[in-house]
C-alpha cells in the first residue's frame, strides 16, 4: 500500500503541466459540486466519471457513441483521478488545486459527451440551415451596446484571470504568439513540405483532405478554396489577441507535395479528382499544377522525396494546411454554452474579436477542448477557438444555400458603428451562443482594449502571413486597420498606436487599375487564384466554376 502511494504521489508531481492558470469561477457549477461531500472528496462520483473518460469498453453514452479515448488524454486523466485519490486518503479539504482538477474532469465528461452528440446528429439538415440562417439575419439586430455617459465609461477593466479559455499575451510580439503556441505543440511546418495521403475527408461543407507528416507521428488536414487565406489570417489575430486556435498554413504553388499510396481506396490524383467531384460537385483541376510520378530528379531537389521515387504525387497552386500534432489531443467543444461559462468575460469579449475579422460560423462546432502534451508527462488543457476561417468578408444565398468567404468588397471597412448613442455592431454571425448574447458594453470594451495593442507592424505582419495576392493583402490592411480604429472611437479609447489607412485606396499594376476607391475591380490573376476573389458562387457552387 505505500508503494502505491509513493507511486501515485511520483506521477501527481507530472499531473497538472507548468501552464499555470485557474478556471475557477466565483460561484462552482452544481455539476462540479456533485464531486464534494461537504468539504471532502466524493470519491465515488470523481471515479464513475474517470472510468468514463478512460475505458475505452465505455462504448454509449445517452445512447451516442462515444468516441475513443487516445492513451495521452487516458494518462492525463489517471494523473487528476489519482490526485483526487491521494486527497481523499490524506482527509484534505478541497482547495482550490483540487478544485481546479475537479472543473477539468467536468469539462472533459462535457465535451467528450457533446462530441458524441455532434458525430450522432450528422451534417446539418434543412431546419438546422434555416436556423443559421434567422441567427444570422438576427443578429443585425440584437448586437446593440448603449454607450455610457462619458462620467460613467469603464476605467481600464482588469484582465481575466488565466485559464483554459484565455492567456493574457507575455512580452513578445503579438505577431509572434500564434508561433509560440504552435512550438510549444511541436508544429514544424517546413517551407516546402511533403505529406502523405490517408484519406479524404467527407465531413465538412468543403473537400479535405488527412495527411500523415514524414515521421508518421503528426497529422495534417489540406484543403483548397476560399478559406486558404482568411483562416491563416484569422487564426493569428486571434493568437494575438491571448486565445488559443488551430495552426493552419498556406502553400503556394508546388511548395506542397502530396504523395500516395497505389494499395489505398484513393491511389492517385485521377481519382481524388473524381472522388472529389462525385461528393462535392467541386472540380479541383483548377487547383492542380502538376501531378505524376515521383523521379529522381525530383528527389535530387527535394530530399525529402527520395524515399518515394516510383510513387504517384499531386502539387497544387495554392492549398492550405493544417497541422494536427501528435501532442494535442482534441475532445469536443470547450462548452460555451454550459457550465457557466457564458459568464466568463473572456469569452463573451470574444465576440468583439469575432467582429474585427468579420467571422461569420461562430458555432459552437467550431470551439475545441484539448489536452495538450508538453512532454514529460506534464499536460494542460486549453480551449480553442478553431475554423476562423469563414471571415474577411461574407456573402450567404439562401436559394441556392451557399456561401463564400475571402470576398474583400463584401468586408465592412467599419466593424462597429455608432448611432444614437449605441454601439452596433456589423457582421453578422451564424449562432448566437450565449456568452454572444450576454455580452455587455464592458465585456466588448475590455477586447477594444486587446484591439487597440495591435500596432502597425503587428497586423501587417499577420496579414502577410496570409499569402493574399499582393493588391489584396493592401486592402486588406487597410480595412483591417479602418476596422480597428472604428472599435477603438466607438468604445471611446486612446489609440496608442494609431494605424494610417486609406478608404479611397488606389492600386495599379501595369497600368491596369486593380483597386480602385477602395474596391476591388479586377479578379486578380484567375489562374493562380481558382477560388475567385470576387466571383460570389461559394463551396456548393464550385466556387464560380
């Protein structure tokens, strides 16, 4: 029995990770109170819901089928259940270290339940369309924020206090937090990159396609279309702005090689492009810029390729890539909508960074709990806000349903704006979640202040990272920078760093006018760009093929 102990008080020391924070709230959910008897351990109840969460025989819940279980996720819990164990053995009351164990096994039961639910419902029906749709048109209306008297507008609001949910940003450049959130995942994207074709993805509105990195040890999802650009930006802003997102990329053309294998159900580009079309009615030739075999000449240029000379690869014009590494594992939603959540400031205030990038699919679909691994055998959990993608401009047809995103004449130059003394604001959004709707002045007025520390060479930087087409990535960021001032005077703050932008923006290239006033005049190089930067015709309508 002490060996045991001493061997449970070994792995407690690796339990909760070295990222410190607290996702305590003032008043702990019902839910979270069903693990204490008084002040004590309720160990029975801590261990019907470990057993949930790490036996893999557990199949059903609710009658959904529960997902599996990956072993990090299994050890992590096993760490909280035996920190538990140890506290109840020592008669400790629970403080706050237990509690904040006892909160991540009720996120963790949430969300691996919600995912159930979510994989259970399927793709979305018709009424499930129509409700999206009523969200959208609705919340033209209900985001409206009388301003206070100027004696009564918020002093400089405190931050919240770390947690799963939000970090307040460390001393680095804003620019370059989305890269240190990406290192501490162990994400190395290389500026020429070979991956490997496992299958095509039929879950999503879009085609994907999953990948598997050179070591066979990180995944990655490759997609083409309107979100290449606008999801590398977007998930950066948000990085800057101390949430934690998904880690897309964008490659240009033939700075991505993905190979196959002949035994697969998919064996070669032929019938990817055939697959593609017969589920999507997308025809990907556009996107395409050489496909073939592998040769040896290939591999004398690219090292990486040798061990596939012989091998049948595709190349594209521009695709986007999204790294799944090995060391994060993700559960389901980070349960916006439960657990009082809709309470946190940090959320709530996210809606206002939802309207900076002009993000449309705010549903709760596209938040995510992870646990990630930092080696060790340390891990910590983080929520993450993921699939920014649907942003920088919008345009929905409700006959035919479609939609397309990355339209930059379709992207307000103005995020908020004032009329009779209320703030309202100018993107309209998908789901209305409820810490969207219970977002007050002060809850927006805080992520203003997250706004305004976006200075000029951070939103430039970001906005090049994206890889638009150069009059594009202009534009750009000259609405990004007039939508960032139009946040900053309608929640009347200083602006620190003032950014210069211009609304009548002019841009020529070889004396053909390419923006003209601040608009868009010309789709630019349709070749290199197949998705259309101005053409409406969205995903369900081959993107204006």
């Amino acid at each position: 029995m002490n060996a045991l102990i001493a061997c449970c008080l070994f792995l407690q020391s690796f339990c909760c990770g070295s990222v410190e924070s607290s996702t305590l709230q003032q008043e702990h959910p019902e839910v979270v109170m069903q693990y204490l008897s008084g002040k004590k351990i309720n160990l029975e109840a801590v261990r019907a819901t470990s057993n949930f969460l790490t036996n893999n025989d557990i199949t059903e819940v609710d009658g959904n089928l529960v997902p599996r279980r990956k072993k990090a996720f299994i050890r992590h819990i096993k760490h909280i259940n035996e920190k538990q164990e140890q506290a109840w053995v020592d008669n400790r009351d629970a403080d706050a270290e237990i509690m904040e164990l006892l909160y991540q096994l009720t996120f963790f039961e949430g969300s691996l339940k919600q995912k159930a639910a979510q994989n259970a419902a399927g793709p979305l029906n018709i009424w499930q369309k129509i409700r999206l749709r009523i969200d959208s048109n609705k919340s033209s209306r209900v985001f409206r924020y009388k301003r206070p008297r100027e004696a009564d507008a918020p002093a400089r609001l405190n931050d919240p206090t770390d947690s799963l949910f939000w970090h307040a940003v460390d001393s680095i450049p804003l620019q370059d937090r989305f890269d240190k959130l990406a290192k501490g995942k162990k994400i190395k994207a290389k500026k020429n990159m070979v991956v490997l074709f496992d299958k095509l993805s039929t879950d999503g509105s879009a085609p994907k396609i999953d990948a598997f990195d050179l070591d066979l040890d990180n995944d990655w999802t490759l997609k083409w279309g309107d979100e290449v650009h606008t999801d590398v930006a977007g998930s950066r802003i948000f990085a800057a702005l101390g949430y934690d997102v998904d880690h897309p990329y964008y490659y240009g053309e033939n700075k991505l090689t993905l190979v196959f294998n002949e035994s697969s159900e998919i064996p070669d580009a032929s019938v990817l492009l055939e697959r593609v079309f017969s589920t999507y009615a997308i025809d990907l030739s556009p996107f395409i810029s050489e496909k073939g075999i592998v040769t040896l000449d290939m591999a004398d240029s690219l090292e990486r390729l040798r061990p596939f000379i012989g091998k049948p690869y595709v190349r594209f014009k521009k695709c986007g890539l999204e790294a799944r590494p090995d060391r994060v594992k993700r559960i389901g939603s980070f349960l916006p909508e439960a657990l009082g959540n809709e309470d946190r400031r940090e959320l709530r205030g996210a809606l206002l960074a939802h309207q900076f990038i002009g993000n449309w699919d705010t549903r709760e679909a596209n938040t995510l709990l992870t646990v990630v691994h930092e080696g060790n055998y340390q891990y910590h959990p983080s929520a993450v806000f993921s699939d920014l993608g649907t942003s920088f401009g919008v345009v929905q047809h409700t006959f035919p349903p479609d939609f397309k995103t990355g339209l930059v004449n379709a992207f307000p130059w103005e995020a908020v704006v004032v009329k009779n003394k209320r703030v309202k604001l100018t993107s309209p959004v998908n789901a209305i979640l409820d810490c969207y709707s219970e977002a007050t002045y002060d809850d927006l007025h805080w992520m203003a202040g997250k706004i305004a520390a976006i200075d000029s060479v951070a939103l430039r930087d970001m906005v090049h990272k994206a890889h638009w087409p150069k009059p594009l990535e202009e534009l750009y960021f000259h609405k990004l920078a007039s939508r960032r001032a139009s946040i900053l005077a309608a929640f009347n703050i200083n602006d620190a760093h003032p950014i210069t932008f211009d609304r009548n923006l002019n841009y020529e290239e070889n004396g053909v006018m390419i923006i003209e006033n601040g608009v868009l005049l010309q789709d630019y190089e349709p070749e290199a760009n197949p998705e259309s930067f101005l053409d409406e015709h969205g995903r369900f309508r081959n993107y204006g093929h």
